[in-house]
C-alpha cells in the first residue's frame, strides 16, 4: 500500500465522518429526534420541548462541538459519575501521551526511517508506506539509538502520566464515596450460602448466627427470593396499578410520559403517592409474598448493618469455618443488583467461572475464521485466485485501493459487533451480583478479546499464513513481532481510520436508536414517546476500543510513526463526541467509581511492555546491541513502576479503607442522622419491586427542580443538573440494556 | 544400567543403613550423648540421667523403632507441635498412595512392560532395566490401557486421600487453635509503615490513629525499637545480672543447666525471681530505654486489642486510604516474632521480594553447573574422555557399576546441602515477620529449587545434553519428557537409594551434633551441658525432601514402576525416623499450625498433573489414541479437583474464621477471663528481654512437673509432657538453628 491508498482511505472516511456528523447536527435539532438524542435530558428535565418551525433546524452547526469543548469535568461528574469522568480521563491521557509520541517520532524517528536506505525517493504521494515505518532503516545503522531515546521518552512521559491520573482518580473516588448522600450500599452485606437447617427457615438462620456473632452491629435482614411466576404476576400488577394511581394524581406532569416513570414534577404529590403504594405493599406486597414465597427463599440475604465500618469488616473477615458457608461481600448499590444471579448456589460459581472462561476461550477460537478471511482479502492474488471473477473488477485501481484499504477493515468490523453482547452473555453467566460488575467483566473479556483478535492474530495470520506455528518458539516471538508489526502497520492505520473514525460517527448518530424511531413514527404511527429507551453508557464496549487504539499507538508508535496523527485525529473526536454523548444520551444507571481505571493502566502498561519487547526484537534484527542493551532496563523499570502502583492504589479501587466508613461514620453519628438512615436502609433494597412508583419516587425525592418547559434542547444547561445524579439513575427500564446490547 | 547393578546399590545402601541405624541404637544409650540424641527431653524435663555402667548400653536394639511405633498422634501433637504431626501425615499419606501404587503397578503394568517386546529375556539379574520401563512396550500396543488404568486408579486415590487429609488437617488446625490456652499473639496486630509526624514521635501517632478510630477495641500498644548497639550492651548486662541472680536464688535446679534457661524445679522460688526481674526491667529496663531510644523507634508497633475478633478485623480490612500507610497484619506468636526485620521500611519490601526472586532464579541457574558436572559421570565414556587416567580403573566392573549407580547421586547431595542455608538468608531479606514464615517461605523456596534441579536439569541435560534448547518448544514438552523420563529413571532410583536412605540415615545419626559433642568433650574437656544447643525441626529442609520422593514416585509409577519398593521403604523408614527424632530431639519453638499442608497438597497436584502429562505423551510416542484421549479428561478432572479443594480448605489456613474467633472471645468473657489475658498481653511481646530469666519464667509457668531425676532416657514417657508445650519453646536460644543452617 502506498500514501496515495492511504490517502483515499483517509478521504473516504473523512467525507463519511463530515457528512454524519453534519447530518448529525441537523438531526438532533429535530423535535421528534429528542428521545434519541437527548435520553438523558429528558430522563432529568421531565418534560417535552415545544416544536416551532424554523429554517435553522435544518442548516449543520457546531454548535454542539463548542458545548461539548467547554464542559468541566465536574459537571461531567455530576451528569454522567464517576465512571463517566474516568472514561473520559482515558481519552484525554491518550489524547496527551499521544501529543508527546507525535512530536517526538515526527521529528526523530520519521527522518531516519526516510533517510534509513541509500535509494532514490520517489514523490512522496506514490512513496510506499514501508519507506517511512522501522523496515526501511538498514542493518546496523548508527541512527537506531533515536529510536531508543524515542521509546525512552515516551515510557517516561506514559509512566509520569499514569501515576498522577492513578493519584488522581484515587483521589476523586475517596472524595466521591466521602462527599456523596448516605448510601445503603455501605450499610449492607450480602451473605450467600447460607446453611440449610432442617427446622428452620433460611431467614430464622440468618437472624440467629448475626445475633450470636455480630449482635452489637447488626441491624436487620432481608431474604433473596427466587423469582417465581406468582412474583412476576403480582409485580405486573402491581406495576399496572400504580401507573392508573400515578396518572389520575399527576397533574403537572404530562400523562404521555407517566408509563416510563419519568417525571419532573413538584415532589409534594409524588410523596402522597409513595406514601400510599407503601402501605399497599405493605398490605399486599411483602405481607402475601412472605406466604407465597415461604418455599422460595434463596440461600442469600441482605445484611444491614449499624455503621458502615462493622459492614465492611463483616464483608471482608472469613465468616465460617467452612469458607463456603456463608459467604459475605459488600453489598452493591440498589440498583446495581443483580438479583437473579444471587440464587445461584454458591457452590456452582467456581464451576461457572471456569465455564465461562473456557467458552471464552472457545468463541475467540472459532473467531478466528472471520478474521483469516478478513486478512485474506488484503493480499489481493489470494483473493483473485479464490474468486477468479473478480479479476477484472480488481485490476481497477481504485477497486484495488479501496479492497486493499477499507474492505477489509469492516469486514472486521461487522464481525466483532457480535462479542459484546456474548461476553455480556457470558459475564451474567459467570455469576456476577451487579451489574456494573457484570459490565467490567464483560469490558475484560471484550478487550482481552479485541487485542488478541485485532492485533496477535492479524499480525502472525500475516506474516506466518496459515501456519499457526507461533506457538512452538517462545524465544524467537520479539524477532517474529518485530518483522510483522512493521509489515501490518498499513492494516493498523486503515483500522484506526475505519474502525476509529466510523465508529465514533454511529456512536454520535445513534443509528439504531434512529431507526427504531424513526419506524415507531412512520411505519408504526406511535407519536407517544412512552416506549423511548434511555441507555446506560456501553462501557463494556467503548472502553475497549479507547485502550486498543491506545495499544495500537504504543506498539506503532516507533515502528510506524505515521499512524500516530490519525490516532491523534481519533482521540480528539472521540472527546468531543463521548462528552456529548454523556451529557446528552446515555443515563448513569449504577456507578462503579471508577473502577475501569486500574483496567485501562494495565492495558496501559501491558501496551508499554509489549512495545519495548517489539522494539528488543527490531534491535536484534538490525543487529544495534547498544540499543537493544538499554531496552532490557527500560522494560524492567516498567514493570517495577506497574508493580509499585499496584501496591499504591490497586487495594483503594477494590475496598474502601475503615479510615474513610469511620469517619464517615462518626460524622453521622454525631450528626444524629444515623437513625434516618436506618430506616431509609430498610426500603432500599426491594427485590420485586422495581415498578414505576419506586423509580418515580426514588427519582423525585432527588428532584427538586421546577420541571420548566423548554423550547430547544440546545438550552439545557448541564450545571443546572449537578445535584440530580444520584436517584435519576434508577429511572429506567433495563430493557434498554439488553436491546442495546 | 542393569538390575544387578540396581542390587549392588541398593545393597551399599541397605549396608550403609543398618550400620548406621545399629551404631545410632547403640550411641544414644550412651550417656554423655544425651544431649544430642535427646534435647527435648533435656528440654522439658530438668535433669540429668545416672550414669550406671552396663553392657546392654553396647548392643544395638530395636527397642527405639518399637517406641516410635507405637506414639500416637495425640502424643505427637503434644511434643511436636501441630507442624510435626502435619509433617507426618505427609509421609502417612505417601505410605498409603504408594502402597496401592506399588500392588496396581506390580500385578497390572510390570508384566505388561516385561512383555511388551518380542525379544529373548535373559536371565532377570542381567537384564537391563529398560525392559522395565513403559519403553519396552512396543508401540501401538493394545495393552497401553493398562497405563492408563493403573493412572486413573493412582489418581483417584490420591484425590480421595489428599481430600480426607485436607478436612482432617483444617479441622485439626481449628481445635489445636481453640483447644489451646489464650494466645496473646489472637489480639495483637502487627502494624507497619505508620506515617512521620514531625511534631509527635512514632509512639504518640499511634496512640492517636487507633483512639481515633478503634477506641471501642483499642487497649494499649507497644513501639519496636531499632536494635543499636546500646540496646545489645543493656540486654547483655541484663542477661548477666539475671543469671547470677538466678543462680544465687535456685537451689532446685542444677547450676549448670542455668545459662540455658532451662529448669524443672518447683514453681514458688521461681516466680520470685520474675517477680523481682519484673521490678528491675521496670527500672532498668524500660524506662531507660524510653530515653536511649526515642530516636530509634522504627515505623513500627505492636497494636493489642480487647477481642480477637477486633484484632483480626483491624488486620484484614485496608486501614488509611493510602495502603502503604498503617499495613496491619495479624501478629506472630511472640516466641515467632523476626524483630530485626521489623524494622526494614514497609517501601522497600515489594522490592526486596523481587530482588529475592531474582536473586533465587540467579542462584538456580548457578547452580547447574555442579548438577550438569554430575549427570556427566553418570556416562561413563564422557567421563574416560575427559579424564584419560581414569580408563584403567573405570574398565573394573564394580568400579563401573560404583561410579554409574553411587557417585553421581553423592555428588548431587552434597552440593544441594548449600541449598536450604541459602534460601533461608533469601528469607529473611524477603522481610518475613515471623520465623516460622521464613522458614515456610524458605521450605517453598527449597521445593521449588529441588524439584527443577533434581527432576528437570536431570530430564534435560540427560536427554539434550549440553543443548538447552527445551525452551524453545512449548508443544514437544509432553513428548520430550515422555522420551527422557523412562530414559532417566534409573538415575532417580539411584537418588532415591543414596539421597532417600542415607539421609534418613544422617538424619537420625545427627552427624554435626555428635561431631562436635566429641570435640567438646574429648579435645576441648569440656564436661558442661551447658552449651548444648537444642534444634527446631528442619522443616524447610525434610518437607522438600519426602515431597521430592513423592514428586519421583507420581511421576516414574506408571513408566518404571521398580522404583515403588525401594520408595515405599524409604517413607516407612521415615515415618519411624522422623517420629523418633520429632519424640527425640527437636524442640517446637514456634507453630506454624499445619500451614505446610497446602505446600504438600499443591506439590501432590502438581505431581499428579505432571505425571498425566507425561503418560499423554507417551500414550502419543506409543501411538495410543484411546489412552491419550482417555488421560485429558482425568487432567482437567484433577485441576478442577484442586481448585475445588483451594476454595474449600484454603482460606481456613490464612486467616482464622471469625466464627471461631468470635466464640473463643464469649467464652473468655462469659468465664471472666478477659482481665487476666490483658495483663499477661503487655508483657508478652517484650524485644529486647529474650534473656535467660524470661526464658525461665515463660518455661517455669507452664510447667508444673516435678522434675524427677531419670535413669534412663528410654524411659521418659512422652504422654506426660502433652500439657507442657506451650512455653517450652521459648527455652532455647536461637544460635541453635542458625549454626544448624
């Protein structure tokens, strides 16, 4: 491939992004578009925009570019949490790293990869890609060491940045659990595995062994209960009655948005509401379900404790001297629970977790075969051969430049819309109890996935096709990766402009979310928004690309300097359009604070190795003992900097220090809020619960805004939403997820 | 090699053996070797035998095997500590697997690999062991499903055996842990890394943090002082005064048994002394020490808390929000504690763990030479090449058979006695805070080094010699061992004979404490006890060792089962050995409680697993479809039984339950205990007052026998001595194990 199939590359995926993005802006101005793009807005300010016909609806601005741009992080942080904040942190470290990686390789690595060969250049148009990657520098050049400072430089800086974004993000989360309301999740313990006793219930045995054991902290509990059908009954029609109730009492609310619980209205009425369904749930509720469901109860319970510190250390202490009795895990948020999986016995995890992993390892396997075929069509005889047909058709040299430069890339692309939803398939089978839990082991998977099937076997499919012997020669894999790299570098920057550019223009148009609507309206003849869907933002999808494009710069950085200003391009977009996305779109559902974080340093770091070790290999190969001797340092002084930061922050992402739930703790107590709490404690976790009256009512009492009518969506203002986060994220059905995925 | 070469080993070593064994019953009767033969008795029972002259004391019994036989393991619990009795299981259950080995292997795999060619056999003496071995079975051969049989067999038992041994052992460690008498070390924390303030001094931090925020639990601390050269000079004076002072004062026990500390005499006289020793640390001692060392107090303290359960909270749960700040740890038993390492910066330690692992890989491969230098004698015509002169005397015969089958395994032994000293200092840079975790840590340090030079460099450089390109093929490696075991296995029967016998042999001799007895006694006439050093056993180097022999035994049953027998000697050999020895001679000076199981099971596992790997490659050599396809199953079966066993068992030997913890606090308080425990806790954890006088006073407590004068060692009944252990092991001073080392 040379700059010029390159440059189309680029031109096609350029006019596609101007164009989307275009259309884009146009779109979103559209009133019937606004449950498409402005979910979460409307998910927060419970009311419909008025719908004036003006010619500047339909005539592209940037204007969202520029709200986008002058966005705080705080106000991010109060719109879309803590996770939200740390996903963009990964865009803007990358964003940073990368700046440094451009200016350093342009300015040193790109003129001696040009100048690496005595040869006559051609116009730099019809120059091939290979003159300016590591390739073209010959055996034992004096110039290698620019290569070496290069890799020098960048570790460091990549290093320097980690740690203070690790402290950073460390910070923030302490400040975040610190400065939030009191939230149930650190008064609560889930005990599973609860012993059976022939003349007991589960719920009898609980009470007795937290008496005896914890009886100075323990507060109450609450059966996990199978959910049978006679549950599910009583919830629909529970959940039916109370939307009539909702409808007939609300006023100020319109009707059209009741049967989503969404609402913005003045609190007062809202409060009379709840306070009825409460003593109807009472009354018909828990009352008949403890009959019902005598025969149901689950071997795992809902602990509350009294203070959060006796919590966490009845969470972390080894309860039973059978370690598979009565296991306890700190509770997550209520919302956040996945009660489903909680009645899966204990016993089976293990089974389930080793289960799961080797259907991993099975679905990466049979992916395989689209990615072979997929690769085959960059290598055009093959192809031809194959396909005699299409012989002439790709003697067409533009044919040729967009089969070898794009073809191949959403090929690829298609294929790889399928994992997601499997690994959240596998992520809930392993066995998760939340469902941002749920979602991080799924973001694992996908990225342990994409690297692998995007980057190792692109690279050893290319180089040693269709001989899978990169198994058998452990010594010779920084020699193997430092020829291919080089060699797929071409394939990389097509990537990054497909895959990059493109994806962030469907994530920013929301094409299915669109489609959906724009058939509800027009082919169904729905003009009721009630069906509209909110989204929580797809981490487990996004987080993953982010850290492969970022795994890509690392490992291309010094090879193939050329794909770092893409990247670049990439990062800066994906800024813009991710901040949009979470101030407008996706709604925060459940928080993980910021648990993604030690994910995205791993992969940093995992980058930053396999970088180093690719670079050993090509100082081998080009015989430079000088600069392979200073690799082996660098790579052990990475390791050991991973290692020291695994030691500093790791433990504070995984548990809460006592420090922290003490003080928070006596400030309470001193307070005297601890008894409001208690009794806030016992209605946070409802198992069947989860019908528009309680989402309604969780959000309202978060609510405290007066509901205004807006004209344009435009003029929201997100500073006016800090105080709403928490309790708006319940306000959705979780169906959205699952038809997202 | 051929069988009669095997005898003519075996036969050295029998002779060897029972000369050994004769010689030992014979010099233990002898009195002035009483405090080599019988230091624990010494220990806990404070007099010295009569002297009477007989000729019985000249004629080798068997009297001592029989005494050994019939200890229970009740008994053995009571003198040796629960470590011992562990460590006997161990061999026990080698005993049992390799007895049904040994029947499996005989009647079902012998004759099949006997007749697995078609060929003449000569007479049995002169046939080579090859014809043995799973070599001589021809390939394609219908009677590998014998091999895979007898494997199935040998694995399910020993998962049925390793499971009841795994639940017998954690709920023996839980009893041994509730059985016994108030351990102060169940309320102490172990806090580390306790930040500087400026203005106040370690001490007064502490006192800070833990009012702040464990006033509930918190009862008093206790700084660890760096060890100058003020407070080694103020322990000596103190070590000096105490001993005239206790000399002048006892009149019931032996003034020559003093220095040590070790006395049986009546309570009453003695508990004046502690009580005067008391009054003057108290003036000396401590206060003193306030002012000598304000400037020395290291970053560390010893924390005691009113329950248990507070003491093990406060160790599992992160403390400060930044965990390299207030690490808490449970503490070690204070007979346990490695003060010095105490002192080492909570930073370093991450580095220093590395540094050790570094520095052990370093020392691994250093130490292929010998072993290369060795496994070249076991070829005879390297050996003539290399040294010419030798020709005349290596044509002889027996010189031959010698050199093959004896000298090489010599060889081995004695350069793997440099090994446990090293990984010991390895341990203790490591930073362990307790003797008994170096000496665990060390004991895995030691497996993992036998274990690769013993088996591996063996298979490796036995096969590929001098080419050590084994790295460089992942796929082959069940092949290349399934060709180089059965090659090599004459070697390890060797091993087993000279290694295995002989140092069981060693072992009960106690060369180095005899030797220096009879330089003390005959060169240097000296005619006092009092110098007499007393051992802990030598866990970190006997628990690799039978772990070795069962590694040998898993992997060469199936493929030369002649080894079993001489195994199966072997550990009843040292089942009787180390009872006597643990009965004996060593003193239990700290406790692990059964923590060395999980070691043995892994190994076991790992052992198991190895061999199937092996047979899959044999199977594959052989040509055998159905029997590979047949072992995959029984592999994974095998890992998921261990995984099974990790998430049952394992957690009860890293932390105690609370369950138990919470219990043992009721009933201390229920029986008004409490007030006692707390007093006896400030003087229990005391750094620099390991002198004589405490020593006694610890050991004087806890006994309240009567220190009978005995006739004869033999006829110390170890059933009287069950409720002594506790204290006893303070009694001896710590020289003792490093000149073991």
């Amino acid at each position: 491939m040379d700059i010029s199939a390159l440059l189309t590359s680029a031109g096609i995926n350029i006019g596609v992004c101007v164009v989307l993005l275009s259309l884009y802006s146009v779109l979103r101005k559209q009133p019937s578009n606004v449950g498409v793009y402005f979910g979460r807005r409307l998910v927060s300010v419970c009311s419909r925009p008025s719908d004036p016909f003006s010619f500047e609806r339909f005539v592209p601005s940037p204007s969202w570019i520029v709200k986008a741009w002058e966005t705080t992080e705080e106000e991010i942080l109060a719109t879309g949490g803590m996770d939200a904040a740390v996903f963009l942190r990964m865009v803007v470290f990358s964003i940073r790293i990368f700046s440094v990686a451009v200016v350093i390789c342009f300015f040193l690595i790109l003129p001696v990869n040009y100048h690496g060969q005595e040869m006559r250049h051609k116009r730099i148009p019809l120059e091939s890609l290979e003159v300016f990657t590591i390739a073209n520098v010959k055996e034992g050049s004096k110039w290698l060491w620019t290569h070496c400072l290069a890799l020098y430089i960048i570790t460091c800086s990549a290093c320097i940045l980690l740690y203070f974004e690790y402290k950073s993000i460390a910070k923030m989360r302490l400040k975040h659990i610190t400065g939030a309301p009191p939230n149930p999740s650190h008064f609560t313990v889930l005990v599973r595995s609860i012993p059976r006793c022939s003349h007991e219930t589960y719920s009898e045995t609980v009470n007795k062994f937290f008496t005896k054991y914890h009886s100075s902290s323990y507060l109450s509990h609450q059966m996990v209960y199978r959910s049978g059908r006679v549950q599910k009954l009583m919830t629909n029609a529970e959940k039916m009655y109370m939307t009539f109730k909702a409808a007939a009492h609300e006023q100020n609310c319109q009707p059209s948005f009741m049967p989503r619980g969404l609402c913005g209205g003045p609190t007062k009425s809202f409060e009379i509401v709840s306070r009825e369904t409460d003593n109807i749930s009472g009354k018909t509720g828990f009352g008949d379900l403890d009959l019902a469901t005598i025969r149901k109860e689950c071997a795992a319970a809902v602990i509350f404790f009294k203070t959060r510190y006796a919590a966490v250390t009845t969470a972390e202490v080894l309860q039973s001297s059978n370690p598979m009795l009565w296991v306890s895990v700190l509770a997550p948020e209520p919302h956040d629970v996945y009660w489903s999986n909680l009645c899966i016995p204990y016993r089976q995890l293990w089974i389930r977790k080793i289960g799961t992993l080797v259907a991993s390892i099975a679905f990466v396997l049979v992916f395989l075969i689209p990615v072979t075929f997929v690769q085959g069509l960059t290598q055009l005889d093959q192809l031809q051969q194959t396909f005699p047909f299409l012989r002439g058709l790709l003697k067409k040299k533009f044919m040729n430049q967009v089969v070898t430069g794009y073809l191949p890339s959403v090929i690829l692309i298609l294929a790889l819309y399928t994992v997601p939803p499997t690994m959240m398939v596998f992520s809930a089978v392993e066995g998760s109890i939340s469902r941002s839990g749920r979602k991080r082991s799924a973001c694992c998977k996908v990225l342990y996935f994409t690297i692998w099937n995007v980057f190792f076997v692109n690279i050893f499919t290319g180089s040693v096709i269709s001989q899978l012997s990169f198994f058998s020669s452990v010594k010779d894999i920084p020699a193997q990766l430092a020829k291919a790299v080089p060699r797929q570098a071409s394939f990389f920057m097509t990537y990054v402009l497909t895959s990059g550019w493109a994806s962030l223009s469907c994530e920013v148009m929301q094409f299915l979310a669109l489609f959906c609507n724009l058939v509800k309206r027009f082919v169904l003849r729905i003009k009721d928004d009630s069906s509209n869907c909110t989204f929580s933002f797809p981490y487990h999808t996004e987080v993953p690309r982010v850290l492969l494009f970022g795994f890509l710069g690392f490992t291309c950085s010094i090879l193939a300097p050329l794909m770092l200003p893409f990247l670049l391009i990439y990062f800066s977009l994906a800024y813009l359009v991710y901040k949009n996305q979470i101030l407008n779109v996706y709604v925060p559902k459940y928080e993980s604070e910021g648990q993604y974080w030690p994910i995205a340093h791993n992969t940093t770091i995992f980058s930053l190795v396999l970088s180093q070790i690719i670079a050993l290999g090509v100082f081998g190969i080009k015989r430079s003992p000088v600069a392979s001797g200073f690799t082996i340092p660098l790579i052990i002084c990475t390791l050991l900097f991973h290692e020291y930061c695994r030691q500093r922050f790791l433990p504070i992402f995984k548990v809460v220090p006592a420090e922290v739930f003490i003080e928070m703790d006596q400030k309470d107590e001193q307070c005297g809020r601890m008894e409001e709490i208690y009794q806030k404690l016992h209605s946070a976790y409802r198992q069947f619960t989860e019908t528009p009256h309680e989402l309604c009512r969780s959000e309202c009492l978060n609510h405290h805004d007066d509901g205004k009518s807006i004209s344009d969506p435009e003029k929201l203002n997100p500073g006016k939403e800090a105080d709403q986060l928490n309790g708006s994220s319940s306000c959705n059905l979780d169906i959205a997820e699952t038809s997202k995925k």
